[in-house]
C-alpha cells in the first residue's frame, strides 16, 4: 500500500499527553492517527460525537466505575473504599 505524508500542528502539551496515552496502549502517534483516520473512513464519520452540551452527563455508578461482575481492575492510585463497589462486584 502506498503511504503519504501528513503534517499537523498541536500544541506541545496537547502531543505530549496524546504520547503519554499512546504509549500506555503500545501505540505510537502515527500508528494512533491511522486509527483514527481509518474508523473515520469506516464509519464514513467521525468516530466520536461531538457535542456542545457543556454539562457533564450523569451516570450510574457501574458506569462511573466501569464495573462488571466477576471483571474489575483496581488502579494503584484509587482510594475508593471497596464497600462502594460491593454491589456490582457480586
């Protein structure tokens, strides 16, 4: 497959928090572009909605928490207690 050149401009914090993100999923920049460009393509649309709704959407608990029976990670800087997690972990 043929390849092309892009060239985009980002402010310097913005690219190196993206770096940062990509790099915990073992992507790099390009590779994190293409797959945006690629699900653009694919969904013949952006693959995200774009709002202007400025008020936080509320969710559920599970959803905040992202909780699923018998699945469930709990970061090393989380400081929740587990009591409030106990309803969807059983």
């Amino acid at each position: 497959m043929q390849t092309t050149q892009i060239n985009i401009h980002s402010d310097v914090e913005t690219k190196n928090r993206a770096q940062e993100i990509f790099a915990m999923l073992g992507l790099d920049m390009s590779t994190a572009i293409n797959i945006f460009l690629r699900e653009t393509v694919q969904h013949n649309d952006l693959p995200f909605v774009l709002s202007t709704d400025v008020k936080p959407k509320k969710k559920s608990r599970a959803e905040m928490f992202g909780c699923m029976r018998d699945e469930y990670i709990i970061a090393d800087d989380f400081d929740a207690p587990l009591e409030d997690f106990k309803e969807y972990m059983y």
